[in-house]
C-alpha cells in the first residue's frame, strides 16, 4: 500500500495537539473589518479548540497528525 497523503489545505489550518485535541483559528477576521466592532474583532483573535463534531473529518484529513 502507498502511504495517505494528507490534505494540504487542513494542515495549513489546524494543528493537533499532544493531548490529541484540534486548535483552530476563529473566522471573519480577514477582511472587511471596518465596520466590526474592536470588541468583535478582539474576540475573534487566537485560537480555540475544535468542536466534538468536527473532529472525526479532520483527523480523516490528516491521517498521521
């Protein structure tokens, strides 16, 4: 068997954790942020752990993370 490859466009996005969790950066803090709020825009900085209901397609994606 050839090994899997992993999709390049989930490993630019998440990192798995040693624990075995998924972080995430949080959307809508790309562009058009004049009309947001500071308070809307500082909320949305960092990053934040995977929700229990995506996390079986994303390790799909990156089968050796």
């Amino acid at each position: 068997m050839p090994k899997m490859k992993t999709k390049r466009g989930a490993a630019k996005r998440f990192n798995v954790q040693g624990a075995g969790g998924i972080k995430r950066s949080k959307a809508f803090l790309r562009h058009i942020l004049t009309k947001k709020t500071t308070k809307r825009k500082r909320g949305l900085r960092g990053t934040v752990q995977l929700d229990d209901t995506n996390v079986r397609a994303v390790k799909a994606m990156l089968p050796y993370a």
